[in-house]
C-alpha cells in the first residue's frame, strides 16, 4: 500500500537535508500537546487534526472532512462489518440518498420524530421541485415502499439487505467531529421475518455482530440497552442502543438495532403468503452498527498523550520498520529492511517500510506514534549482526528484541497482546456505579460512566433528572432480568421501583 | 461468500419439490425474452430487471435501487480502480455532501456550467437554512477552500487525493438507470501540480489508468477526445472525455480528466512556495472515472440474449458448480463439488457450489447464465469415474472437459480467453466511420458509433448538426496529430476545415 507521509496535509512539511534542530522543532510541532487526562476533548481535537484523521475546517457546520487515516481505519472496519453480515446472509444494496417527501410521511410515528431533523430539497436547478425530497436520516421510508413488492412468500423469508453510506441529520445539539456530525457514516441492514420470535432472534444476531466486531476485534465495550417507551426509534417496537463510554465520563451511542414489529410492514404493506397460503404482514427488523461515530469512539478511548492507538484488526499500517543508519550502514540496512518487508507481507501483515532520508529515526518514531501504527520495527547494523530485530509496541511503547527468524510468529502474538490490552483498559475505564437517591446519582454524576439506579418507569422523572443534570435514563440492561429489591425506591422521585436502568450524560 | 440466489427479490421464488414442468415455466419466467440486436434498450432493461442489477421503481425520477449484482460488480470495480489511484500515490478523502452556495459561486464560469443541474437543500427541520447547501455534482468547490489551507509549499507537490462516492446531477434529458442517472457512482481524483508540464503527465497517468482497468481489464474499448472549447468542463483548460459505444449506436461518456489550469488556485486562493522561495499558484487536475455508467456500458456491451456476461475480474462469482445427481450418487457429487470449491478458493477463484436441491440443473443453469458467471463446472457421476470436469464458458456456452488435476490452470486460461474475447467482440462493436460532407455524415449517422469528419471548428456548426440530427461534435482524438487533408472541407459547413473531430449521438 502506498503511503503519503511527508506530504500529508495536515502534518508539517521538511526540506531535503535540514538540520537536526529544525527536525526536532518540527516533530514537536507534528506531535500532541494537550493531555487526555487534562481535557478529553481538547487532546480529542488535536489528536483528530495532528494523526490526519479530520479536517473541521469545512465550511458547512456539522459537516467535516474525512482525511486519509480515517478513511484507511474506515475502510478495514467496513469490511469487517459486511463480512459478518454477509456471513449472516445479508446481501448488499443502495438506495439513493433522498426520500420523496410523500413516503417519507407515510408513518406517523417515525415521521413526528424525525421532522424536526431532516434536510429539505426543495429545488433543482431554477425550478421549484413537484415535491420535495429528504436526505435521508435513515431508510426505512426509502426500502420498504420497493420491500412491499419484492416480498412474496414465506419461502423468501428471511429477506436480509443492508447498505453501507451516509445518512444525514439536522443535530441542534453542539455538533462534535465523528462522535456527533451531520453527515454520519454508517451500514443499515433491513430485514424481514415471518414471526416476531424470528425477529428476537434477528435482533440477538445483530448484537452478537455488534460485538464480535466492535468489541472482540476493535476492543470498545458498550453497554446494549433497551430504551425506554419515550426513547424508542421513531415507529419501533423496541430500540436496542450500544453504548459505548467516553473518556469524559460521557456514553456515545455507537449503533442500534429496532425490533419494528409489523408497524412499517402494514403502513408500507409488506405481505407474504404463509405456509397456509394466507396473506400475512411481515415483521421487520433494522440494525445500524455507526462507522464514524465508532472511529471517534476508538480513537478517544484507546489513545493517548502521544496520539492515537489503532487496534491491529484496523490500523492501515500494522508495523512500521525504521531503519537506523550511517552512511557506511545504510546499503546493509536497508536490503535487511526490504528483506523483512518482504517476510512480513508474504504473512499478510500491513507492513510500510520508512524509507525517507530526510527524517531522522526519532522524528519518524513520533509520526508513527501518533498515527497510532501498533508494531515499530527497529532495524539497525548491530540488530543485524545479532540476527535480532527490535520490537516497540504502542500501547506500552516497550522496546523488546525478537529473533529474526521468529519475528512473523512473535510479530501475531504482540499484535494479540495488544489488543487484549487495548480491550482491558478500556473495560477498566468503562465505569459502571449505582445510586439509590437522588442526592448519590448527582454526586456520582460527576465521575460520570453509567449509573445503576431503581426507577420507577415514569417519564416525568426522565424529564426531571435531565433537567436537573442533563442526565437522562439511558435503559435498561439488554438480558438482565434482575429486578429492584423488595421495597426499592426510585432513584428520582422516591416512588417504588419497577425496574433497573441505566442513567448516564450522553454525547 | 454467501450468495443468496432463491431469495433473489426480483427472480421468482419457488417451492421445495417443485414439479419439474413448473420449474420450466418458472426458469422462462426468470430468462430473457427480448433481444438484443431488435430493440436494445429493451433488452437493457429486461437484462437489468432479471439479472438482479436494478430496480427502477423506486419514486424519485432518476434515482434507482441498486441491486446485489451491481453493488458486488461495483465492489470489484472500485478495488480496481481505487487500488491503481493508491499506487499512483493519491490517498482517500471523504468530504461532505454538501456544499455552502458561497463556496459553490465562487468560480463563475464553473457556477454558470452547474446552475441548471443542481439540487439545492433549502431547509433543515421547519427551518430554513441561513445559507442554501447545494447537493454536489462534482467537488472542486468543495475541496479547494481545503486545499487553499493545506497546500504550502512546492515540497508537498504533486499532493494527489480522491474520492470514491456520489454526486448529483438534475439531469432534464431523458434519465437512464446507470447510463443517465440523477444519482452517480464514481470516484473523482483532484490533483496539484507545480507546473503545465506536471499536469499534462498527470492527464496522460489518468489515461494509462482508465484504459489499464476500463479497456484491458473490463474489456470496455474508449475513445479519449478532447472536447470543444463550448463543451468544456466549466472552467477548466482542457476536457479530455472517455467514449464508450453501446450497441445501439449511441456513445456513453465513462470519464473525464480535466486539466484545471490555474483558474481554480486563483479564485480559491491555492499558492505554494516554490523552489526559490516565491509564491506560485498551483496547477490543478482532476480525474472522474464513472463507476456505474462503467457498469451500465460493461451489461450493455458485453450482454447477450441470455442476460449478462461479466468479465472475470469483476464478476462476483467468477465460477459456480452444478452437481448433476441421482438419489444414489447424489453423496459423491457433493462430495467431489465440495473437494473442487476447496481447490479453488485456495487459488483465490471466487468460486460458488450451487448445491441448492428443489432445482434442477438446467434451472441453475438458465439463472448463472442470466446473472453472467463467467465460467461454470459441471461434475456428474460420469465425470468422476473419468477423474475430469465439464466447463461450460459464458461468452460462446461452448462445453469442454478438463483433467481434474489442470483445472486451476486451466480455467485461469479460460477466464484469460474470455477477457480477450470479450475485448475483441467489443473493439469489432465499436464503429469508426468518416464522412466528407453532411449528407454522408447524416446517412452514416443512422448506423451510429463515431464518425470522424474534417470539422471548420466553429460552434454554430456544431449547433446546426444538433439541430438537424441530434448527434454533436464530442471531440479530437487525444495523441492524433492528423490534419484535415490539403483543400479539405467542413463536412457541415463546406467552410475551409481545420481539425479532425468525432461526430456522435450521445446518451
């Protein structure tokens, strides 16, 4: 894979031959500033700026540019999510991104709760548009108008599509790169049931993807959870919400999945024939897994005061060699590099060898530190003499040597180990308390994370709690069926308790 | 990969134990009924129906669904065409959708080319925008504002970047899935230059590159013509077209590289430093390959009256194996199909085991044949007990046997002679005529393709051939240095002739 480094926009440019000094200035200049303890979302943004991830200078609010890192991370976790879907049946799709207005209003529901979000076309050219057109939130309203006449036969069923894209939200709140934009990058997959038993197991499917994915290969635990009545996707039965915490103590929605029931499938009239050869209305599903809301979420959880930390599954560049070199060395070192470039590739590791003389080792050792590359190889005359090579990994920037022989072998198993500790220490910082008052869930608050708290299923108290705190009830535990203890009090109002939820301060 | 068939939306279904005589009917159904060489478009859009490409129905005019076999065509197409512009050094961008009206007037000729063709975004919620957002038909406006801050100095030169995704045309001609859409698929590549020289090497890469995937590797001849200064890309230098012909006699653009000069660098402010400390304005390129009119030209031309045939590198399913089996050797069959998938997905054949049993093989055979796969195996009883394979090849259905052993060998050799086949049947389509004066030009014009006249250069000329027959001048041929002959005349105008030029009717 070709590799611009030097050239990178948003990174400082070098000249031929320039003095250690200036090098030295220059890699601080290339490299972070801010402390993620100090300020998460200063360091978030210079992080996003310094390792050529987005570029937030675009001239449209809420919308921002995706550089080359991200779209590099992007593309690996794209493949990884329509591999697990393709896995699981689903076949791929594209709508076009607009939804006439007269489908869009058909459901009343998912419309009441989307208008206040949507972007309007309403011209082409000088002309007023017959009717206007919607960039679309999301598809529903675009895929089950042609769903009602493909839908045949429960010999179809399950039916399963998805299409990965952009969906496109009005966000009045303070709009944040990745984590909370206007244009959102993410996969939808619709898929249709002939019961609501097979809709259950659908939406068990797809948080089991969710989390193959998102937690096993990108190391980010969420929490699933079922949100309350007042909260549901616009026309669902139920939304289930993967959550995800930040390092600021504040939970960012990272994907979804709808149990929709058969709501759509009679407004937009999905029937199929039964075994009975009697008409039946279909049940319906919809899972949005988020790509750049997740990016965000990577980036912020895993990295640290040098930039980011990619996990293996996703960095672009897996291992980074850097030669070190005199003049009398550099012939030497060099083939040895193009040598275990050539190793490693033929093993299908993503492999860059930094060949530019311009920079010094150390300055080259910052760049790829904040671009997040999890394995640097060193590679110098007295390594080869040694027949070793020197191994840095990013999450502890330890510097180990390898054998050169067992350097493929050793290579997967530190790529292993780093993201089993990539995982643990952002299950550490997932902080999940409880609070039995209201006086204990504000102090607890202030940590932030997820609060555990008796509720008792009233909207009034969600309304206070957000007015109060700009809290809110998140859910309820996807799976969890324990129930308050005998006499609990609701953690807001103090009446009995019907159930556990979840409250947290979200993005 | 999992491959859904049965469940295809737009084939018929049908029902386990079937009775042979319906299946027939229903593999008719599923067939071709129109034909190619009697009315094109017809069998265009029957083609697209029943091959799973698009769907038509949805309700905004000029935007269609894209179906699984187009997306996993198009999958391939972008690996191609994304993996040639990565080793030619450009790196992956994503900028929005959306552009301000600000930035999107601020080059007036570019502004005057676009203002008919635009889709305008008004309003947000029940608000309306402070300014109008404009929903992009190609992106200079976008990103040069971006570029304006990232370019620096000539050591960054050439920066090259593309994008792969949509843009949106209100096309008021007649509107055709994939060919003339209001939705458009491709990838644009916008590149900086330091000098004129640089940029017509870049022009010349682009070429290298679209023929390199379009012509040698999706066997889709072109002719590279440099447009007319009145049918220039609004604003640039130079427009250089690639001209696809469709069996109907129409011409398709599939690309344009268009060299930018220096006229957007002025207006958005893109200066560099160059080798003597001196501010410059940069020059620019930009390079937009067509991926779903690519596919719509590749169904178009390679087709035949059983449906599509798809060249091997882009096919989904480059080979699928049909069992043919009694109830008693029926163990064997599978066994022995499963055996032949393993060799060759080993070999990185994208290879496919139609083991599905409520059909028959002449089922089977009907819808591969119909979706394109390139090559298919049959295996019987016969064959095992003969150790050898039948092969059956989708461009001339001719059936050949093949040692077992030489099979991976051998059906490289056959996807290789498809390729070259195909290629050749399309050079043989695309028709290049001459014509000295109108009334030959306009009898020639019946038969369609390019007909090269001698040409005045004068743009009423053009718009009296427009008039009168509703082909246009598209261009010189790009690298042809020919002039018109001593004395010659423009074949419309009788005027003294200057040029060579490429007479078309276009989509």
């Amino acid at each position: 894979m070709a590799i611009q480094t030097a050239k990178s926009p948003l990174a400082a440019s070098t000249k031929d031959g320039k003095k250690i000094k200036e090098q030295e200035k220059e890699a601080h200049a290339l490299g972070m500033t801010k402390k993620k303890s100090a300020d998460f979302l200063e360091w978030y943004y210079e992080a996003l700026q310094k390792a050529d991830v987005v570029d937030t200078r675009f001239k449209a609010k809420g919308f921002d540019v995706l550089m080359p890192t991200a779209m590099l991370v992007m593309e690996e976790m794209y493949k990884l999510l329509e591999g697990a879907l393709r896995e699981t049946g689903h076949m791929p799709l594209a709508f076009p991104v607009v939804i006439p207005e007269s489908e869009f209003k058909k459901e009343a529901l998912h419309i009441k709760g989307f208008e206040e979000e949507v972007f309007w076309i309403t011209h082409a050219g000088k002309r007023k548009l017959d009717e206007r057109l919607v960039l679309r939130p999301t598809s529903e309203t675009a895929m089950y108008p042609l769903y009602s006449l493909w839908v045949r036969s429960h010999l179809q069923l399950p039916m399963k599509f998805y299409q990965a894209g952009r969906v496109y939200r009005y966000e009045t709140k303070m709009t944040r790169p990745l984590l909370r934009s206007r244009e959102i990058f993410w996969l939808e997959a619709h898929d249709i049931q002939k019961t609501k038993e097979d809709s259950l197991k659908q939406v068990e499917e797809d948080m089991a993807i969710f989390k193959e994915v998102m937690t096993d290969t990108l190391c980010i635990p969420f929490l699933p959870l079922k949100r309350m009545e007042w909260d549901k996707f616009p026309g669902a039965d139920s939304t289930y919400a993967f959550e995800a915490a930040m390092p600021d103590g504040k939970i960012l929605q990272i994907g979804t999945t709808h149990d929709l029931g058969q709501r759509f499938a009679k407004v937009f009239d999905i029937q199929f024939l039964d075994e009975n050869g009697k008409k039946q209305h279909a049940y319906q599903t919809c899972f949005g897994p988020g790509v750049s809301r997740t990016l965000g979420a990577m980036i912020g959880i895993h990295g640290d005061d040098k930039g980011l930390i990619l996990p293996p599954a996703v960095a672009p560049i897996q291992t980074v060699i850097v030669p070190i070199y005199t003049k009398e060395s550099k012939a030497a070192v060099f083939a040895k590099c193009g040598e275990v470039l050539g190793w490693l590739a033929e093993k299908d590791f993503r492999v860059h060898f930094d060949s530019r003389e311009q920079y010094t080792p150390g300055f080259k050792f910052h760049e790829w530190e904040l671009k997040g590359v999890p394995v640097r190889l060193e590679i110098g005359p007295r390594d080869i003499e040694g027949g070793i090579i020197s191994v840095v990994r990013r999450d502890f920037l330890e510097r180990t040597t390898v054998p050169e022989e067992k350097l493929a072998e050793q290579l997967l198993e530190i790529m292993d180990s780093i993201t089993f500790q990539l995982h643990k220490r952002a299950n550490e910082m997932m902080l999940i308390q409880g609070a039995e008052n209201f006086s204990d869930l504000k102090s607890r608050l202030i940590k932030g994370g997820f609060i555990r708290i008796p509720f008792c299923l009233n909207e009034k108290c969600d309304e206070k709690l957000k007015a109060d705190t700009g809290a809110e009830v998140r859910g309820t535990l996807f799976g969890d069926s324990s129930k308050p203890h005998a006499g609990a009090k609701c953690a807001i109002c103090g009446k009995p308790a019907r159930a556990m939820v979840y409250v947290a301060k979200a993005y």
